[in-house]
C-alpha cells in the first residue's frame, strides 16, 4: 500500500484530487472515463483502491472491479464477468430487479446462467450491460474499476469503448488502469483499441516517487525512518516504483541488506515467498494457475486439500498481503505481479501438470460443487494449457464444449479460437477427429463471413480424406463443402467410392443418393453422432418444395437424437424446423409444434435461442394477423441481435419486409430494397418484384421476374410472383407455365428462406390464375380451398386475401350481390387487422382494377364492378386528364401508337413507307436473334423474340385490306370512333345505377369522337 497511516496516499496528491474530482462529478450526473497508467507496480490499483473506499464512504458509491486476465485462453468479456458478479452481490435486491428489467437476460449471459438470456456478443450486450449499470446509477453513484486493461479481450475493450460513450450524463464512472510502457507501444495488438480510449478518456499518468516520497512509503512500510543513504539507494535502485519500494524495504528489514533489492519486481517477490511456510507457497502457486481471482472450494479441489486447511493457509497469506478476501469464499492476488511470479516460476511440465489438475478436478465434482461456476471457456483453458498431460481427445472434447457454448451466446470470434485449437489438438487424434474438427471450423469461419480463411481449412480437411480409404468420410466432407461453400466438386468421387455404378442426372440428385445411403450407415453403426449430421445433410439437401412430409419425418428423429446426446441446442432448432414443414404441408399441427419450439428456447435461455423464438415468433404472429405483436418482437430482435451477424440482419430485413407487405403499407417498402441488396439478400430482387405488382406496375414485376433466377431457398417466392405476374398481364403462355410449376404442390403453402417467408397457400395463386382466364367454376373452388386452409391454420390475413380474390371472381361471374356481400365482410376484416390494402377504405378517389374486378371510389362511395372494355376506356382517359386521345389509340393500346404516328386523320394509309420499311428491318433482326438463341440454347430468349415477332406480323395484319391492300385510316378511325363511343356509354349506363355521382362525373368530363378526352373543370386526383 502506498497510503500513510492516516489513510493519505503518499506522493499522489494531485492524481488522488483528479480521480476524487471525476468521482464528485459522476454523482451529479457527468459521468465519464478515467484511465489511469503506468508501468507495473506504480500504483495504480493503489490509488483507484483509495479513491473507491472514498467514494464509498463519501458518496454510498456502488464499486464495482474487475480483472483482466493474462491468458489466450481467458474467456471473452472476463473482467465484465467481475463486474456482473460483483453487481449483483453489492446491489441491493431492488438494484439488482432494476439491472435485469433494463438488461433483460444478458447478465445471466455473462454469469454463464442459462435462465431468460436475450442478448448476445456486440452491440447487444454492450447496450445491454451499459443499461443496466445506468439503472443502478439511477439509485446511487457507480463506479467501474477495470483493473489491468493491457491484458483484455478485444471485446471487453470495446465494451468499454461503448460505455464510456453512452454514460456522459449519468451517475458512472468507469475508471481503467493499464500499462502504457506495454499497450502504447507500437506493434502492440491493443494500441488501436485503447487509442480512442485515451482520445475519450481523462487521463491520470502515474510516474515514480520522488526522493522524499521514498522515504516517506518506507518509512511507512518498516514502521521507522530510514536513513539518507537508504532512501538515496532505494529510489536509485527502484526509479520510485511503489510496489518496488514496498518490497525493498521489508527486505532490508528482515535482511539488514538493501544490496538484496532485486532489477525487477519478480525477485522481489520470490525473496518475499521465501519468507512464507512451503506450504502457503505451494497453495498460492495452486492458486496462480487458476488466475488472479479464485473461489476457495475450487483452489482446495485442485490443490487437493481440505478446505479447513486452504482457509488457514489463506489466511495467512493475506495477513502478508499477497492475497485480498473479497467475501463469500473468493480471493484475489494483492497484484497480478504475484501471481504472475509464483506461475512463472514452474517449468513447463508442471505448468501443464497443474492446468490438468484443474480440469480433472471440475470433471469429478458436480457443477454445484462450485457457487461460481467454472465456464466452459475458462475449463477449454486449462484443458488446452494441460497439453499432454490429458489425453487429446478430452482436450478437443473441452474445446468443442467451449466452441458451443460461445456460439450459443453468438460469440463468434470466441467460438472461432475455441474451433481452431480443437483442431490444433485434433491432429494428434485419428484423421476422423482431424477431418471432423476442421469441417466445424470451416463453417463457422465461413458464417463469420471469412471465406477465405474457410476455403484453407476446408482443403485441409479434403487433402486429409483423400489420403484415406473412408469412403463415408470423403461423403461427410463432400456434403458439408457443397452446403457451406457451394462446392460440388467432391460429390461424384464421393459417390464412386460409397455407392458406385452410374452417377445420378444432376450434382441434387447425387446429394440426395449421398445422404440417404449415410443416414443408413450411421443407423445400422448406432453411432447418434453420424446419425446426426446425416439428418442434418438430408434435410438440408432436399429442402423446397414437395419434400415438407419427408422433412416432418427428418426433424422428429434429429429431435430424438438430440435428446438421446443432450444436444439441447440441436433439438430445438430441429424443432423450429418441423414446424415450418407443417405449415408448408397445411397441417395445422404446426402450431402446437412451434409452441413447443418455444418452449425448447426458453429452457435453453442462451442468446442464439432466444434470437431463434424472437424471428420464429415474428413469423407467427404476422401469419397470424397479430401484426402489433410481430412487429414488436421483431425490433426486439434487431435491437438485441440484428447487428451481430450479417445472416441475422438478412433475416430482419426480410421479416420487416413480409410484414409491411401483408399490412399494405407499400409506401415504406422502397426504404428496404437498398438495404436488402446491400446486405446480398437473396430475394431482394422478388420481394420487390412482389411489391411492384401490389402497387400496379406489372412492367417492373415482369422485368425482375425475369432477370431473376432463384434458387431452391427462395424457388416459391419466385413462384408467388410468377402466378402473380402472370394472372396481372393474363398472357395465357405465362399463365399455363405458372399454373405447371404450381399444380403438383396444391392443398400446400408456399415457404421460403428456411421458413422466414410466408407466401400463402399455393390454391390461392391457382386460383389467381384460374380468374385471370375467366374460369370462374375452377377459380371458386381454388380460392375457396385456400381461405378454407387458411382459417384452418388461423393465418386470418391469408384468409382475408383469399376471400377478397373469391369476392371479386363472384362479382365478375355474375353473383354480384353475393360477391358485394363477401367483399363488405372482408373489408371489415381487413380493417381490424390493419391490411389497409383490402380494407376498402383507401382515401381519394379510385378509379383501379384489381384482377377481374373494378375498384371505383367517389364522393365517398365505393363499389367493386366486372372488367369490361368501356373501364378501361376510361381509365386511359383519366391517366391523362386534358389530353386529345384518338379513339384508334383505345381501340387498340398496345398498336395504336403506329396509327397516332400518321400524318393525318382522313384517307391515308395506316403505314406509310417508312414505317414499313421499319417493320421489315425489325422482323429481319428478329429473325436473327431467334436463330442465334437457338444456337445458344436459350429458350427464353428466342420465345421473346417470337412473342415480339408474333405482335408485329398480327399489327401489319391489321394494317392491311382486301388482297393486301393497305387499309385507310379514315376507315379504321370511324370504326374506333363507334366503337370506343359504344363502350364507354354502355359502361356509363351500368354505373347509373352502382354509382350514379361517378357516372354523372364522368358525363360531364368526358368527350368522346374520332378524339376522345377526360376534361374536368377543376383538377380531379385519382388512384388508378
């Protein structure tokens, strides 16, 4: 210590008055960072020690420390681990409630619980920790003590980094202390960490004593002055480190002797532990190896010892200050320079001797054995310290434990060390174990986005199998490379070797043989662990549609497998999976199958679980109509994980996404698209081909319908806007290949991305197109199959759709009145749930058609009218208020631009020279670009081509007269003008009487001849 026997620290008047002052102003809320440094042994813990104790009796301050750890093998978030302890051991209970309400489960999380965990590694917990530590600071003042920080984990350093930046007006204070000879040095691997730290930081740079001061601490130390030449000798020696003179100076008390006055601080330290009995040597030295801070029941354990005598042994090495009791059973070393001295001071093998004793120790006592529990990471530590001296195989057993346990708490970068010294050990095992450890690590590396670093050990893990005569192995690494990176290149030697004869069509197929022949092998072995992963590479394989029974089948035995390993993580996620096969079967089993995935989670409690119940809850809800709920739980879900992970905020985005669109709220769904191509979203190229359709522009829908190719994850969304599409243009080509893909899956939903995307029952989109051909018959019995499924799987919002749909089919056959009362009831529907889209109220006027069916809305009435020729008249109009539209142009939209184009109404031919000329040269192209799309194989292209080719042989057609003769526009102008004129009245005698005050408008507005015009007195807005 370097306090007089006042209680006044010697030699830091002013640092002791900085640190008092950012205390003092962290009580009236101005909270902020202070770090303190300097090199070893100056005194830093010393001086935040005081000032802490002051702030305690001054202020009823909470402290609350925590140590880094000088280990690769420390656990992530270490010293926050301290901290958390520490809070709920000196909060008071309502301090304590306020800290978990604010944080939710991630203490538990950092406690190594498994109870109600809602957050994970990054920002989440981050935020979540800082949280909690601001509702405390509500209550009283806090301060954070993070001893040691040369020694922390990336992670606690960024943790910090966020908190400091997020408290500057609370009642908190986080102070550091660290080693700035170390961590300022260039090339050191934290100096860009600690770098904004210091920029942010108040910074207290502690230096040595000087002569005086010297003097004063030994005089302190030994109880006595000491002489000049002493003091000059001692602060020569020591360059006035604190912790060096405090050693010095009871040297030269026992001794007589300063020329014993070791270099550095490590000799002073053996020269002090010689002074203790052997015995509390050897206890402090068990107690090194477990690290600066220690429970007693584990160090007697390890030692092994009683626990009577670890306690007086204890005892007296705190009564020589090397080791403080912090309650409740725990020590810690005075200074980690001790611990670090008595650790150093064994020899390799007895280093890795005791390290094995830790972990045989946790392994023969229960984990209650322990109030605080060794984590899987800390025993992975020990475990890989223990080199040799435990067999390889428990060593990457604690290892893969250790890789698990971070992954459940989405602790990538933690899990990703814990994978690569599994497979460091690994390779001393059998080429299985080697092959089998570098697979896991590929594929967390590669899910961590590290695809370079995942391609390296996955050649590994290839080279290594090729060299063995394993045909089921070559097939395991075949399968995980193809679903992990896409490669396929294994699949037919791996098929040669397991199965042989003749390979399959395609690389699906062979994955399909691959996986049912393992799953046979691994269950005539009875070996769970092959079993399942083969369960897993089959269900993955055939995933899409049509495969939803077998998958059924495939999670319910992962499931039992599952619980036969007490592999709680695999089970439910198995479980979370069977559901999603249910609801594609429409079997509404699939909701006491996702409650019982619920269920699964929350027993589980890590974050990965709970990020897991939070996206599968969101799906629900929305299918359910239960939109407020969904959406909450969604921002849950974002706020707490969205960021950890790039596959995570694909998932958020696509969710967001679902949900927007099933409440018609089409006008934020733009916001999305940029973000979701960014994030290289799979379907974000559909999802807004989908939107495009819902908002009427059929041409955006058809072009990305086109320009997207699909694969299997998203195969029925594509088919969702195919339908779509084609019952939006009513191209009977477009309709019979969208009612192919879709007819062998009817009386099925349509599910995509692993289950995040819902697209309706697939009886739904038949029934679209069904409709869209004027099959009336066939469209009622599709629609109704599909809102009867709907109601059957309570998915209100798909039901509501399918009902709108069957209403409109009902108007446009003729059941007018029976049609008008299923749509009121709908739109009723749709207006509790929030489908603004279908709830009949949309503002304005509207003059839109929706299938077959007119929606027309004005001077507050709405009404739903069959599609007939004079709607769309009449539409065109109103497109272009005030403009003279050729009555040949109504006829004839598509073609009727070659007629505007003449040079006059009267007797002139429909194509002049030049036009035909045009015609001709873009036939001739044609004809050529079939021709080569032919060579090429692309049968896309060349129908296009022939469509087009097709439009412009049936409009020169229509050009021409008797014997060829071209025909004269003053002809086909009077045959457009009659006819147009026709139409539009016979339309507007039908709306006198569903909606006299818009046939009375459109009287008075619209003129009709050889022009036709919409030309209201005052501007008129319409929906259209």
């Amino acid at each position: 210590m370097t306090v007089d026997v006042a209680g006044v620290l010697i030699g830091r008047d002013h640092p002791a008055a900085v640190l008092r002052a950012q205390i003092d102003r962290a009580a009236d809320s101005h909270g902020g960072l202070v770090l303190i440094t300097g090199e070893a042994g100056i005194g830093k813990t010393t001086l935040i020690t005081a000032a802490a104790e002051d702030a305690r009796r001054r202020l009823g301050a909470l402290v609350l420390g925590g140590s880094c750890w000088d280990s690769d093998s420390a656990p992530g978030y270490w010293p926050w681990v301290q901290v958390v302890r520490g809070l709920r051991r000196g909060a008071t209970a309502q301090e304590w409630a306020a800290a978990e309400a604010a944080a939710g489960s991630t203490l538990s999380v950092l406690l190594g619980e498994a109870a109600n965990q809602e957050a994970a590694g990054g920002f989440p917990l981050y935020d979540a920790v800082t949280t909690a530590l601001v509702a405390v600071s509500q209550r009283r003042p806090v301060v954070v003590v993070l001893d040691d920080l040369h020694w922390a984990d990336t992670a606690s350093l960024k943790l910090l980094e966020f908190a400091a930046q997020h408290t500057w007006f609370e009642r908190l204070l986080l102070v550091g202390t660290y080693r700035d000879v170390e961590v300022e040095s260039p090339g050191h691997p934290l100096r860009p960490l600690m770098m904004p730290l210091l920029a942010r930081a108040t910074t207290i740079t502690l230096t040595g004593l000087d002569r005086d001061e010297v003097g004063a601490l030994i005089a302190r130390t030994v109880g006595h002055e000491p002489t000049l030449e002493l003091v000059d000798e001692v602060h020569r020696r020591t360059g006035g480190n604190p912790f060096f003179i405090e050693q010095t100076a009871r040297l030269w008390h026992s001794s007589g002797s300063v020329s014993t006055v070791p270099p550095g601080v490590r000799e002073a330290v053996r020269r002090r532990l010689s002074l203790l009995p052997p015995p509390v040597v050897e206890l402090l030295t068990a107690a090194a190896v477990l690290g600066r801070q220690f429970h007693r029941q584990l160090l007697a354990a390890t030692a092994p010892a009683p626990v009577a005598e670890v306690d007086r042994l204890l005892d007296q090495a705190v009564t020589a200050r090397l080791v403080t009791a912090l309650g409740a059973g725990r020590f810690a070393f005075a200074h980690d320079l001790v611990r670090e001295t008595l650790y150093d001071a064994l020899d390799e093998t007895e280093v890795r001797r005791r390290h094995a004793a830790v972990v045989r120790a946790v392994e023969r006592a229960p984990a209650a054995s322990f109030p605080d529990r060794i984590l899987p990471p800390e025993l992975a530590g020990h475990a890989y310290l223990a080199g040799d001296e435990l067999p390889p195989a428990r060593v990457v057993d604690h290892l893969v434990a250790a890789a698990r346990d971070a992954g459940s708490r989405l602790a990538s970068e933690e899990a990703i060390g814990h994978r690569r010294r599994a497979l460091e050990r690994a390779r001393a095992l059998d080429p299985y174990h080697r092959v089998v450890n570098a697979l896991e690590l590929g594929r967390d590396l590669d899910h961590a986005g590290e695809v370079d670093q995942a391609r390296q050990v996955f050649d590994e893990a290839i080279a290594v199998v090729r060299e063995l005569d394993d045909p089921e192995l070559l097939t395991r690494v075949a399968l995980t490379v193809r679903w992990v990176a896409g490669r396929d290149d294994l699949l037919a030697e791996a098929h040669g070797k397991l199965i042989g004869g003749p390979l399959p069509a395609s690389v699906d197929a062979t994955a399909h043989e691959l996986t049912t022949r393992v799953a046979a092998l691994a269950r005539d072995g009875d070996d769970d662990e092959k079993l399942a992963f083969s369960l897993w590479a089959r269900h993955d394989a055939i995933w899409g549609l049509g495969t939803a029974a077998e998958r059924v089948a495939l999670t319910e035995e992962l499931m039992a497998v599952a619980r036969r390993i007490a592999d709680s993580g695999m089970e439910y996620f198995a479980a979370s999976f069977r559901w999603v096969a249910l609801l594609e079967l429409g079997d509404p089993g699939y909701l006491d199958q996702y409650q019982a995935f619920v269920a699964l989670a929350e027993r589980e409690g890590r974050p990965r679980a709970s990020f897991a119940s939070l996206v599968d809850s969101t799906i629900i809800n929305t299918l359910r109509g239960r939109f407020g709920e969904a959406e909450a739980l969604l921002d849950q879900a974002v706020t707490s994980f969205g960021d950890s992970h790039v596959h995570f905020m694909r998932m958020a985005l696509h969710l967001r996404w679902a949900l927007l669109l099933m409440q018609g709220r089409f006008d934020q769904l733009d916001e999305l698209y940029p973000a979701m191509r960014e994030s290289g979203h799979i379907a974000a190229d559909l999802a807004a081909g989908i939107a495009a359709v819902h908002k009427g522009d059929i041409g955006t829908a058809a072009r990305l319908l086109k320009e997207v190719q699909a694969d299997r994850s998203v195969a029925p969304l594509r088919l969702r806007l195919q339908a779509q599409v084609a019952a939006a243009v009513r191209d009977p080509q477009l309709i019979a290949q969208a009612r192919a893909a879709l007819s062998r899956y009817a009386g099925q939903w349509l599910v995509s991305i692993w289950g995040c995307d819902v697209s309706g029952p697939v009886d739904l989109w038949l029934g679209l197109l069904d409709a869209a051909e004027e099959r009336w018959d066939d469209a009622t019995a599709r629609l109704t199959a599909a809102y009867r499924s709907a109601d059957r799987l309570q998915a209100r919002p798909w039901s509501v759709e399918a009902r709108s749909h069957l209403a409109r089919v009902r108007i446009a056959s003729g059941a007018t009145d029976d049609g008008t009362a299923l749509l009121a009831e709908v739109e009723r529907e749709a207006t509790s749930l929030g489908m603004r889209h279908l709830s009949g109220a949309p503002g304005g006027n509207e003059f839109r058609r929706d299938g077959a069916v007119w929606v027309l809305t004005f001077a507050g009435r709405s009404v739903h009218v069959p599609d007939a020729k004079g709607l769309r008249d009449l539409h065109y109009l109103l497109s272009q208020p005030g403009t003279e539209i050729p009555a040949v142009q109504l006829l004839d939209p598509q073609g009727g631009a070659v007629v505007v184009a003449a040079r006059r109404m009267g007797g002139d031919p429909v194509l002049d020279e030049e036009a035909k000329t045009q015609y001709k040269r873009r036939l001739t192209q044609l004809d050529e670009e079939i021709d080569r799309a032919v060579q090429l194989g692309d049968d896309r292209r060349a129908a296009a081509a022939e469509r087009e080719r097709a439009a412009l042989l049936a409009e020169l057609r229509a050009a021409a007269g008797l014997a060829g003769r071209a025909r004269r526009l003053g002809d086909e102008a009077e045959r457009a003008r009659k006819t147009v004129t026709a139409r539009i009245r016979d339309t507007l005698r039908k709306l006198d009487q569903s909606h006299p005050a818009l046939a009375s408008h459109l009287r008075a507005t619209v003129s009709t001849g050889i022009t036709c015009c919409y030309q209201p007195t005052e501007p008129v807005p319409w929906r259209l």
